[in-house]
C-alpha cells in the first residue's frame, strides 16, 4: 500500500514538472533601428505566437536609430496577448532600443550591459548632434509614460530618458522610497523635507538617464542580472526555445536601406554623365539600376517567398535571349536551364519524397537533389518518347500529330552548292546572325560572322563550308 502511494506520488510530481516546463520563442534585435527592423520584427511576432510559447523574448543589442521605425516596434509588441515579453538585454539597449526594452512587460540584463539615453537628436549642418526640441521630445515622453504605466516602470525616471531638463531626486524614510523631480521638491515646505531627510540626487540636470545592470535593479528596471543566457532560461524553468531567425532578404533589405544614401549620389551622378554624353550608355544603366536598387529595396524583405518565380521568369528570359538575340551561342540557354532548374529545386516539397528513396526521410540533400533531377529527366523524355514511337501508333483522326510522309517536303530555300565564294545579293530577313538572303533570284539560308545585317541590305558570300554559307555586309548595290 506504501509502496503504491510513493508510486502515485512520484507520478504526480512529474506532471508537475511536466506543466511548469516554458516554451519561449527568441526574437533578435541587433543594428540600428530601422523599417527593415520593423519589417522583421512584425514578420518574426508572427511566426512566434503561431508556436503558441509562454515567453515571447527579444535580444536587444542596438544603439538606436530611427524613432518611427522604433514606435511600430514598440506597437507591435504592444499588441502581444497571449504571450508575456520580456526584453533581455545582451549588450546595450541605448536610445531607441531603451524605447523597445521598456515595451515588454519585463526586463532583464546580463552584467555588463547599459539601458537608457533616448533623447530624439538630428545632427547639425557641421555635422556635430543637437538634442530636437520639445515638439518631438513631448510625444516621447508621453510614450516613454505609457509604458512605464502598463508595465510597471518608475514612470519619471523613465522621463527622465528622454528629457536632459529632468532633474530627479531620491528620497528616503525608514522603509519608503520615493522619486520626486528637484524643480518639485523644491517647493516643499521645510516640515516635509525634514520628514523625508536629504535627498540622493539620481539624475543631474543637463543628463539623461543611463544605467548598467546593477543601476537597472537597483531602480526597479530590471528584474535580475543572469550571468548568462542559459541561467536566465533556467530561471524561468524554459525546457523548450524557438530561434526566429532573420532571413537572408530581410537581411539585404536593411542593407541596402543603410546605403540607399551612397546608392542615390551615385545613380544620380551617373544619370548626370549619361546627360552630358551622347547617346545612351552605360552611365545610363548604372543610374537606373542603382537607383531602382534603392526605391525597390523596400521590398527586397519579400524576396525569399518569391524567389523561385524569380529564378523561373529569369530563366525564361535567358532562353528568349539565346533564341531570338543570340542564337547558337548556347551560353544563355545553359543559362536558362540552370536557373528553371534552382526554381524546380526551390519549389519542390522535401515531404513529398517517398519513403522507398535511399535517404528520402534524413535532411541529406544528395538522394533528394538525385530525386529532384530524376524527375525532371523523366518529365522531359517521356513526352519525347511518346511523341515519337506512341502516338503515332493512334488511328487517323485520334493523333494530334500530322502523318504526312517528309520524304516529299520541300524547302523554301536551295541548294547551298548553287552560290559561290564572293557572290553578292540580297538579305531577305534580318541577319541576327541566321537568316535568308536571294542570289541570282533564289532564296539561300545564310549566316554572318556575329555581324547584323537589316532585310533589304547587300551581302557577299565569304564562306562556304558544312552546308553552311556565310555572308558578310557589302557596299556594292549594284546586284539585283
């Protein structure tokens, strides 16, 4: 009997672990705060409440950057119901990143690392920074308020991040603590400075804000100092993590929207010497691609669901240039192949593989890429096959395919040993370079060197070899 409720005990025990195990989804947020950091940010809140985790945790390790990309961020997390946020800072969380830390619902702070400094600054015409005046400093006030109100900050050293006009005291009695701007205490009567004692000034006037870990605990920010990463989760009993990792699109999003400055002196330097030359050239084409570069870099973070279409119109188009620009040249149309053959790869489903392929259910990529490539042999030789040996076995009126016997076919142009070497007449099409040409009133196929030649221009026979007669470019018009 003692032995049975031992044994029910211990089971009971473990569901208790069981349930207090936390699942947590991280979320990083390092480099300057920009729209490409927003754009991320809302695309990795996404995926992590679709993992339905207890803790939605975000790496902050930034200097700041932009304040409007910084409030969509703080909105963002703002919105986050059914997961609590907690904001670890890994190094530093300055300026705008003090805005994003303080918008989740907790804070922690590994040793070492600094929080705060957020006043708004534009830099002056001598490049030096100047702190913006109370038309901006007031809203992010009022936001740096909000937020302390609905998670728990002290709200008027949270001001006190913002505003270098903000000076504050600490006061002391027995066990009450309490934070009180000097301009304020000031007007206090002397019985309620002496009920209070001298006070501890936490922030001078003509500073802002700026703590380390300890200073963070200490003023009631953060709720620990973990000496590492492993030792914060542990802490909050996480068994289970998920990595939102940035993509690779969202990655050259934010770097081309850091050098779009570089990218648009540069186009529009381009685009000036193309206007001071002639004609259209490179210049041209640089400037319009590096300012397209910076105008469709907005969208570059979207790259990655549309990749393989991307690969597919862009082997598309190789193989339009080798069959009506550069034909024989073979070089476009490997060209072409190789990237409808990426999108093939891109656009196949790992799952899908059957279990009877060699690797077909491990992450090995050989036995899939051989499967891939098996495929596509098969889609492109069976319909060859087909059309050659099957169906013309079908009865007349059932093939789509004409039975009419080659052997009486006739072609349009002659014989090639008819023209000789030096021979001129007419292009009959635009030589690019394969096309037709009329000597002596019959029409030849003819190729030129690389050279195009327009219908209705002379042309001379230089060559003739392998069934082939090439032509070049004459200035005699005196043929008929």
């Amino acid at each position: 009997m003692k032995k049975s409720i031992l044994l029910i005990f211990l089971l009971l025990l473990s569901f208790a672990g069981i349930a207090s195990a936390k699942t947590a989804a991280w979320i990083s947020l390092e480099g300057d705060v920009d729209p490409g950091m927003y754009e991320y940010t809302a695309r990795a809140i996404g995926d992590a409440v679709q993992k339905n985790p207890d803790y939605i945790i975000f790496d902050i390790n930034t200097f700041g950057g932009r304040l409007d990309a910084a409030f969509d961020i703080v909105d963002t997390i703002m919105g986050i119901k059914n997961a609590k946020t907690i904001a670890f800072v890994s190094k530093k969380a300055i300026s705008a990143g003090a805005l994003i830390a303080l918008s989740s619902k907790e804070l922690y702070m590994l040793p070492g690392t600094t929080i705060g400094d957020c006043a708004p600054i534009v830099q002056n015409s001598d490049g030096t920074p100047q702190i913006v005046g109370e038309k901006i400093q007031s809203p992010l006030r009022a936001k740096f308020r909000n937020l302390a109100q609905k998670n728990n900050y002290p709200e008027l050293l949270s001001m006190a991040m913002v505003s270098p006009d903000l000076s504050v005291l600490e006061l002391k009695h027995k066990d009450s603590t309490l934070a009180v701007e000097a301009a304020k205490y000031e007007k206090w009567n002397a019985k309620e400075k002496a009920f209070w004692g001298t006070p501890k000034v936490l922030v001078e006037a003509g500073e802002l804000l700026t703590m380390t870990d300890e200073e963070a605990v200490a003023l009631h920010f953060s709720k620990g100092t973990p000496e590492s990463r492993d030792a914060f989760e542990k802490s909050l009993e996480i068994e289970a993590t998920h990595e939102i990792e940035i993509t690779w699109s969202e990655k050259l999003a934010r770097f081309i929207a850091n050098i779009s400055g570089i990218l648009l002196i540069l186009g529009f330097g381009a685009l000036y010497l193309e206007f001071k030359t002639p004609g259209f050239g490179i210049f041209g084409v640089v400037g319009i691609l590096l300012i397209a570069t910076v105008f469709l870099g907005q969208y570059a973070n979207h790259l990655d669901d549309f990749l393989p279409a991307i690969f597919l119109v862009l082997g598309i188009g190789l193989f339009v240039l080798e069959i009506l620009v550069f034909p024989g040249t073979f070089f476009f149309g490997i060209g072409g192949i190789f990237c409808m053959g990426i999108a093939l790869v891109l656009t196949f489903d790992i799952t899908s593989i059957p279990a009877f392929i060699p690797g077909g259910n491990s992450s090995a990529i050989l036995p899939i890429l051989f499967y891939i490539i098996g495929c596509a042999l098969l889609a492109t030789i069976f319909p060859i096959v087909a059309s050659k040996y099957l169906i013309p076995l079908l009865p007349e009126g059932w093939t789509p395919m004409l039975k009419a016997d080659l052997e009486t076919a006739k072609s349009p142009t002659e014989n090639v040993a008819l023209v000789q070497v030096g021979e001129k007449g007419k292009a009959e099409t635009l030589l690019r370079p394969v096309g037709h040409a009329r000597f002596n009133g019959k029409s030849f196929d003819v190729q030129t060197k690389g050279e195009m030649i327009n219908a209705g221009e002379t042309v001379c026979v230089i060559e003739i070899s392998d069934g082939r007669i090439w032509v070049e470019k004459s200035e005699d018009f005196s043929v008929s």
